[in-house]
C-alpha cells in the first residue's frame, strides 16, 4: 500500500494530517495526526469492506435491503434515529429530514455531554474565536480542566502565557512540549471548580474581597490568574466536554461563557470549547437547520421539538422509548434490554452489525467516504476518499431510504 | 455533482402583465415559457395556465437576506426560542416561504470565505429558490495588509481570488477595518481611505455586481454624519449600499434617535451609480446577526440581551443579538419611519430595494406588510396614529404623500434587485427571461394581494398554489467568475499567498477554494457581462 495522506479532523481540532501505509509486517500503519485521529483512522483501515447488505443475517441485494429497512422503519410508531458522530453533514441532514419523514426522534451520538454547554449558551451567550483566530491572536489563555497542548501544540501560539486548571484526576494530560509552559505559567488551585471560577470571575471584575473560594484555595493565584486575564490583549478560554460533565455542568459552563464575555468589558476574550470530536459539530449543525435544535430532536407534532428527556439515546435506546432503531456510523451502543427492530448503516463492526434485522453497509468517511464535516469550531473541512471500496456513501443510502419510506407514508 | 435544474413548459394565459423593463403595466397577454425561459409563443398544444383576472409579475429577488451559513449556526444556537419561527425557519421553510410568497431568488449576504463551504452546503439543501452568496472582505487580514501597503493590483487578485474561492457572486464589505481593529482592542481611525481602495480594487474586477458596502457605524445614534463624509470618500465608485436605514441617523445618544432619511435620499438621487436597499424595520422580534462584530458588541451592551460573537480567521467577525423592536418606543419607531422615508424619498425605484435585512429588521415574510405601507399613505398614517409622541419632531414621514404604484413595487422587489444584481434573466418576462412568475389576485389591499399569490412557477414549474408547495424543485446557484489576470502583481500575490494564509488560518489553504463541482447546481455569471 503507498503511503497515503489522510486530512480528517476526527478529533474535530485542527490536526495535522494522518498517514495511511503498511508496516513491514504487512499490517496497516497509521501515523501522525492525534491519538483520536490514529486511532479512529486504523479501526476504519481494518474493516471487512468486502460486507455486503444483509436481511434477517442473510446476504441481500441492496434493493431488498433497503426495501426491508424501509418496511421496518415506516412500520414502527416511534422509530428512533441515533449515531451520526462520523457521518458527513450531508448524510446528517438526510438522516434529519427522514426522521421528519417518519415522524421519529433523532440524536447524535457524542452529543449528550454538551448538554450544558448549549444550554449555557442558549442562556447567556457565548463570545467565542475559531482556532486560527485563537492562535493568532492569543496572549493569554485559560486551559480549564483541559490541555490539549501534547496532542495539539499548534492550538495555542509559543509565547501565550497558559493559565491551568489542571485537567481532573484520573484524566492523562499527556507531555506537555518542552518550552510551551513557559515562565509565565500559572496553576489555578485544586477546589470546587464552581467556587474557583466565580471567585476568578469576582477577581476579573474587581471584587477582590470575593476572590476567595472556600476550602484551601489560596487567594494570590487566582489575582494573579484575574490580573492576567483582565491585562490581556486577547485571552482565550479553552475547555473540553469532561470539563462541563456533572451536575453542576451548566453552572461551570455558564461560568466559564460569563467570564469571557466579562473581559470583553474593558478588552478581548474568546473562549473556545473543543467539542466532542468526530464530526458532532457537523451533526449538530444539520439538525439545526433542519430542526432548530442541535441534539435529541423528535418530530411527532406540527413542529420538531427538542427534548433531551424524552428523544435521547438515554430515553430511547436505554429507556426503551424507540421500537425501531436506526443506527447510522455508531460507535457505541448504550446498555439496553431486548432490542427492538434495528436497522444499520455503516460498518459490519458497528455494534448491533451483526444481529441488525437489515445491515447496509456504507462507506467510512476519511476512507473511502466523502462529505463536509465541521470542526468544533464551526469551520468546514471536506472529507475526500483516500480508496475505493465500493461502498455506498451514507448520504445517498439515507436518500434512498427517505424516498422509500415516503412513498411508503404516502 | 452538478445536475440541470428542472424546467417547464406553460402558456400563462390572459393575465395582466407586469414588466417595468419592458414598459409593460398590466396589458392583457398571455406569457409563454419554454424549457425553463421565456419565449415569444408556444405550439397550441402546449399546457395552459389560467390567469385570467390575475396580475403577472417577474418571480421576487431579495438581494439581501441572512439564509444559511456560520452565521445563521450561531444564531439557532443563541436562540432556540426563536427557531421555526418567522425569523429564523428552517433552511427548508425558508426556501418554502420564499417560493410561496412569490420570492424566487435569494442571496446570502455575509460569508465568511473560509465559512463559504458549509453554506454553500446548506444553499443546496435551500429548496425552490435560485440562490448565491457574497464573500465577506472588508476585515481579511491579508487584504488589509495590502491595502496598507498601498498594494492596490494585488489587492485586485485578492478580491478576485476570494471570490472565486467561495465561489461568490459578489464581495461584500462590513464595516471595513473596524472590526479587525476591534479584535486588537483598537480604534479603527478614518476608515474612508481603506473603503475607497477596496471598493475600487472590486470595481476593477467588473463583477455583474458592485462592492456591496455596509458602511461603518451601523445603528449609531448620528451616523448620518459618518455615512455622508464616507459616500463623499467614494467619489463616483459604482457601489451598493445596504441596510441603509440603520446609517439614517441623527441625534447624539440612543434616546436622543432621529431620523436623517431625508439627506441619505438626496445624496443618493444625486449618485446615479450607487444602488441601495433599505433593511426596513418590522416591529415584533427579530434576531439580529451581523459580520459587524462591534455593532452588534454595542448592541448587547445597550440592550443588555444576551450575545454570541464569534471572530473568524483573521478573516471577519459575527456577532448575534436578538432584539424586538418596540411600536411603543421611540427607537424603534424612529428606526421603522426611517427606512419608509428612505424608500419613499429616493426617486428612482431602480435604485433602492426592499429588504428586511432579514431577520436583522424583522422576517422577510413581512414584505407585504412594507409593500401596503408603501403604496397606502393611509395605511401608515394609521400607523403613526398610534406611534409614540414625539415621533413627528425626529422623523418626516407625516408629512410624505407620496404611494408606490404597481408598477413601482414590481421595481423595488424584483426588477430592481435583479438589475443591481446584474442578473439579465431574473426581474423581468421579455424572452430568454427565466420563467420565475407570480400570479397574484387583486385582493383589494396591496398587502392581502401580495401575502400569497395564486400561484408561484420557477422556471417554469407550478411550485406553489394559494400558498401552498405542489413542488420542490432545486434551484441554482450563481457565482461570479472573475477574469483571468495574468499581471505580474497577481503573480506577486500569488507567491505570497501561503505564507500570509497560514499567518491567519487554521485550516490548509489546499482545503480552502471550493472545487469547480462543490455546488450541486452552479451558474457561472462571467465579469463585465452585466
């Protein structure tokens, strides 16, 4: 195999770009990029792409399979979409609007740990950069229970002074390059990230006598976090999905977007989350303008209603809300009982490939799949195929289906 | 993959035909269209439509309205509250609402050139209406390098190679150096001297539409002041100007707002060159979204309401705030008579188009309304009946008698807009026209007649009846295709490309010109040809 160039964002950063070989050993070799990059890139490289479609475990030409998928779905009354975190923003929007045929649910795979931050902003805002923008421009930049630097080194410039809230235990932060953590670096203390980040905010604005979070959090580091931020020419505020997990998500991330838009007052600040990698932003971005809402939609009623608690992958596949199941590019099922019908696109190694009443399988973006996918900050990158496998594009068998389950509606 | 759009073959048959192009103000006519165009006759046995009793106007072209892109990302996010709604449908309502209000030409007005992939991308999925984008120029770290440096023949391919990279039917300029000097927590100084080198560097390009300017001081109280000193600037450059209702005022503080319509107008009739459209206010809510990251900066701190701003790549800003604009504040009144004055004082109904700026003034679904305004002084005095006080001693529009004729409002919505586009075959019937017509009934009052025509064809096919979708044709897309320029300063840019690229950007510079087959149905639009 020649050595192939590979440019998909699949850690929904700016990445360098992977390479594709074989090793000496005739294996397939992944190198460069990031570890979410190689390791996404060699799973797809290993896949059996001689699968052809199945029904009920038996081979099928992809016109009876997608006649049974079609069958199967339009049979159901309250079908649910779910997967999507690798499918291109086209095959994303088709997979919207056939819910829409179907009048089922649709979530993104990924997507439920951004819960907070879209409610956050949705709230309050957020004053945001894209990376370019942040590596540019950046003097200073809080890194909030994240540190993307040993993985990502080009995400901030050299000489920005780094602010670290250390990532939490348990999480590796991996090697930090040589020089980047330079003199100026500053460590925020160990405390309830709550209580840090609205004392730093207090700090910012010149309450000091506010700035002390309880417990053993020292005073100093966080005026001088503040005063850093605050003299910055542009600060950047960087964060992750683990960093807004938990219970109080909303409030850390609602933090988090107050005191960016705080330092907008008297200068410039530009918080930057990271995402959930894949293509989740690109998933996302195909539900809102086909729904008006990013994640866990349902289109039962005149309009499409989003609601978490009633059409996400925990509501429905875990909570038995669906009684059919379409999975598109899913990586990992959530724990369920018996499942119900099921149909998926994607790769035979797909969980529920195996036991799926229909199985089509779909070409792998990055490999021999094609498409748009957003990166976390809302930029396009096109996906070009590397191989021909001979494979479907997800897009077009979402199509096909759609136009099969509305002549079946009709 | 590009593929043909779909087209028909009608006879429309005995309507009242309205085509200001051609000097046609309601003869009684049939209208052929064949293929998709409008011919001079059909067979016999071609298909018939009825449109007796019914009036026969060229499709709608909106030549500035926010449909798809980053931006409008950003926007569903900050505001879900307002999602499905009149200010922001879905991509697919939105061509739905369009084609159903007659409207059958939209253009995206504000694209980030690194953003112009994913729009373009959701323009294709944008159903029934023909379509384009301008590429966003006035704050691009590397075009502003070179108009400091007096650079103004590599200036010109940067201008060139930015549309032709986003595949953009124009450029358009916002605000140009201020929000780049406001990313660096500068102020922008006098902006007139950069305005005029990148307005004439587009000029030069001869693109089919001019430099689509939104001048600096959006929305500020006394900005009428800036935006005549910079109109002076420009000389006798050919340039639109747009949303020119909010750089229309007088006044020192936002409570202090009035209105300075009046000598906006004057200048504009007196600048033949110069195209405008109005970004009328609407009042009701509204989502504002702007490339204008300042303004819209301003606007949060003002309004105090929630915001979203997002700097782009060295490239531009966008800043979203949503906003209502009250009937019983004097703001937003001021702001609502004056755009009315604008359109009712300039002249020439070629020259000013109606737009809402859509969703910054209100939704575009609000056309009707704005056309019975315009054609009934009754209506709006009505209105200014229930205005707050003070009203009439900040603005003039008490005083205006004029009402738009049929004929007027066929202008400012469909032939105007397509001849300040440069579109040949949109805006008008005569033959080669594409065949994009709205049948609507006289229903006795203009904004009932205009709400939901009898029947919509888009190249030629029924897409809509009494409001409803019978059809979901996809449209085109028009880009602009600069001409080859094989000067040695464009060599010059060229070489210096990679190294000022990668100075601002994130992503690969290989990765940043669409492809000639990114557009599922381009139409290539060549300079000079307008």
């Amino acid at each position: 195999m020649p050595a192939t160039r590979v440019r998909v964002p699949f850690c929904g950063l700016p990445c360098p770009d992977l390479t594709l070989d074989e090793a000496p050993g005739g294996a397939v070799r992944v190198t460069g990029g990031c570890a979410a990059g190689r390791g996404a890139l060699a799973a797809l490289a290993a896949d059996d792409s001689s699968a052809g479609p199945r029904v009920a475990g038996r081979a099928a030409s992809l016109e009876e399979a997608l006649a049974a998928a079609a069958a199967l779905l339009a049979r159901a009354r309250s079908p649910f979409i779910y997967g999507l975190s690798r499918s291109p923003v086209g095959a994303a929007r088709e997979a919207a609007r056939l819910a829409q045929t179907l009048g089922g649910a649709i979530d993104v795979e990924g997507s439920a740990p951004l819960d907070a931050e879209i409610e956050a902003m949705a709230i309050h805002g957020l004053c945001a950069a894209t990376f370019g923008e942040v590596r540019s421009r950046a003097d200073v930049a809080l890194l909030w229970r994240c540190d993307p630097r040993a993985e990502h080194p080009a995400l901030l410039p050299p000489a920005a002074k780094v602010i670290l809230a250390p990532p939490r235990a348990g999480r590796a932060a991996g090697p930090v390059p040589a020089g980047d953590d330079g003199a100026g670096a500053l460590s925020l203390p160990e405390s309830d990230d709550l209580e840090i980040l609205l004392a730093l905010r207090a700090a910012v604005n010149g309450h000091p006598g506010l700035a002390r979070p309880a417990g053993t959090a020292p005073a100093g580091a966080l005026q001088e976090a503040a005063q850093a931020l605050r003299t910055a020419r542009y600060a950047a505020i960087l964060w992750d999905h683990e960093a807004i997990a938990g219970p109080v998500g909303l409030a850390v991330a609602s933090a988090l977007m107050l005191l960016a838009r705080d330092l907008n007052t008297g200068g410039r600040a530009a918080a930057r989350p990271l995402g959930a990698g894949g293509n989740v932003a690109g998933a996302m971005s195909a539900l809102l303008s086909v729904g008006g809402s990013p994640r866990a939609l349902g289109f039962h009623g005149d309009a499409p209603r989003s609601a978490p608690e009633s059409f996400s992958a925990a509501a429905m596949i875990e909570g038995g809300g669906a009684d059919a199941w379409l999975l598109v590019g899913v990586r990992d099922l959530p724990a369920h009982g018996t499942p119900p019908p099921c149909v998926v696109v994607g790769s035979p190694s797909s969980p529920a490939a195996d036991s799926a009443d229909v199985f089509l399988p779909a070409a792998a973006p990055g490999l021999d799949g094609e498409g748009l996918f957003l990166r976390a900050d809302g930029l396009p990158v096109p996906v070009r195929p590397v191989v021909s496998r001979g494979r479907m594009q997800e897009e077009a068998l979402l199509a096909a289906l759609r136009a099969r389950c509305a002549g079946s509606a009709a | 993959m590009s593929a043909p759009a779909p087209a028909g073959t009608i006879r429309i048959r005995g309507g009242a035909i309205w085509d200001p192009a051609h000097g046609r103000r309601g003869e009684i006519g049939d209208l052929c269209i064949r293929d998709g165009r409008v011919v001079a006759s059909l067979p016999k046995t071609s298909p018939v439509f009825d449109a007796r009793g019914l009036l026969v106007l060229p499709g709608g072209v909106d030549l500035h309205s926010h449909v798809a892109g980053p931006s409008l990302r950003v926007a569903r996010l900050l505001c879900p509250e307002a999602a499905g709604g009149p200010c922001l449908p879905s991509t697919e309502q939105t061509g739905r609402r369009y084609a159903a209000m007659g409207y059958t030409t939209v253009f995206e007005a504000a694209v980030a050139p690194v953003g112009a992939r994913a729009a373009h991308h959701e323009l294709d999925a944008l159903p029934i209406v023909d379509k384009g984008l301008y590429v966003l120029a006035g704050n691009n770290a590397i075009a502003l390098d070179l108009a400091r440096r007096g650079r103004q023949e590599e200036l010109r391919a940067c201008m060139a190679w930015l549309v032709e990279s986003a595949r953009a039917y124009a450029v358009k300029l916002v605000n140009p150096g201020g929000v780049e000097a406001w990313k660096e927590g500068r102020d922008a100084g006098d902006q007139a001297p950069l305005l005029a080198s990148l307005v004439r560097a587009i000029e030069s390009l001869a693109l089919p539409h001019p430099a689509h300017v939104h001048l600096p001081g959006l929305g500020a109280p006394g900005n009428a002041s800036l935006t005549l000193a910079l109109l002076d600037a420009l000389g006798t450059a050919r340039v639109h100007l747009t949303h020119l209702q909010f750089h229309s005022y007088g006044g020192r503080t936002p409570a202090g707002l009035r209105s300075r319509a009046p000598e906006i107008a004057a200048w504009l009739n007196a600048h033949e060159r110069v195209t405008a459209d109005v970004g009328q206010v609407v009042f009701g809510p509204a989502v504002t979204l702007s490339a204008d990251a300042p303004a819209q900066h301003r606007l949060h701190r003002l309004t105090g309401r929630k915001w979203a701003n997002l700097d782009v790549e060295g490239e531009t800003g966008c800043g979203v705030v949503p906003h209502e604009y009250r009937s019983d504040r004097l703001v937003g009144a001021v702001q609502w008579a004056a755009g009315l004055e604008l359109m009712l004082l300039v002249d020439d109904p070629w020259r000013i188009a109606l737009t809402t700026d859509h969703p910054n003034g209100g939704p575009f679904t609000a056309y009707p309304t704005i056309i019975r305004m315009l054609m009934e002084r009754g209506f709006r005095d009505a209105l200014l009946r229930r205005a707050p006080e003070g009203l009439a001693r900040r603005t003039v529009l008490s005083g205006l008698t004029r009402e738009y004729s049929l004929e007027e409002i066929v202008i400012v919505t469909r032939a105007g807009p397509a001849r300040a586009l440069g579109l040949t075959n949109k805006g008008h019937l005569g033959p080669g026209a594409d065949g994009d017509v709205a049948l609507h009934r006289d229903a006795g009052d203009p904004e009932s007649t205009f709400a939901t025509p009898v029947a919509v064809f888009k190249d030629g096919i029924l897409v809509a009846r009494e409001g409803e979708i019978v059809a979901r044709p996809a449209g085109r897309t028009f880009h602009a295709a600069p001409r080859r320029d094989g000067t040695a300063a464009a060599a010059r840019f060229a070489a210096g490309l990679p190294e000022a690229f990668a100075a601002s950007h994130s992503v690969p510079l290989e990765d940043f010109a669409l492809e000639p087959g990114a557009l599922a149905r381009p139409e290539s639009v060549a300079a000079g040809a307008a």
